[in-house]
C-alpha cells in the first residue's frame, strides 16, 4: 500500500507513475512540515517572532544546502529527500527550543 500511487492514480494520469519515488518522501516531508508549523505557532503566540524569523531563515539554508548536496547526488530523487530531512531536522531543533514548555510535568505549562 503506497499513498502516493492512490494519488497518481485519483488525480493524475498514468503518465505520473514515473513520480511515485518523489511522493514518498514527499509526503513523509509535509506531515512533519505540518507538525513544525503546529509548534513554530507557539513561538509567535509567546511573542517569539525574532526566534520565529531566524529559524525560518536558517532552515530555509540548511534546505538549500542539503538539496545542493542530495541533487548532485541523487538527482531530482534528491531534492524530495532533502525536503523530508530538512523537515525532521526542524522538528528536532523546536523540540529542542520547547523542550522545557512541551515535557514539563505539573501545571502551567502553556
């Protein structure tokens, strides 16, 4: 069971198959892009908006830096995966930022 060839096949033509090896990490890159979005929320509701605008400006590098990597080495395949590792990347740093917000045991907590 591939989601992505369900996809191809409700949306697009046959002519898309060739694009299923991209859609894998695709997708896995857009649920944690969508978990980092969730999080980097508490950052503006905290009033954090220079953190807020760093973090984008850094990830946005780190994203142009690993897809300049991975294309060169694995072509266009590459640049999907430099997606999804950017993305788990940037779960890993908010995690890191709210550590002491999100596991803090007791009350108070947001």
């Amino acid at each position: 069971f591939i989601p992505g060839s369900i996809t191809i096949q409700f949306v697009f033509s046959n002519t898309f198959n060739d694009m299923l090896p991209l859609f894998k990490y695709q997708l896995i890159g857009d649920f944690f892009k969508i978990i980092t979005w969730l999080i980097s929320f508490i950052m503006v509701a905290k009033s954090m908006t220079k953190l807020y605008i760093f973090t984008e400006i850094l990830f946005t590098f780190i994203y142009l830096t690993i897809s300049y990597i991975l294309f060169k080495k694995n072509g266009i395949l590459g640049l999907s995966i430099a997606y999804m590792i950017n993305y788990i990347l940037f779960l890993f740093y908010l995690l890191y930022v709210f550590r002491d917000l999100l596991f803090k045991k007791g009350k108070n907590r947001f």
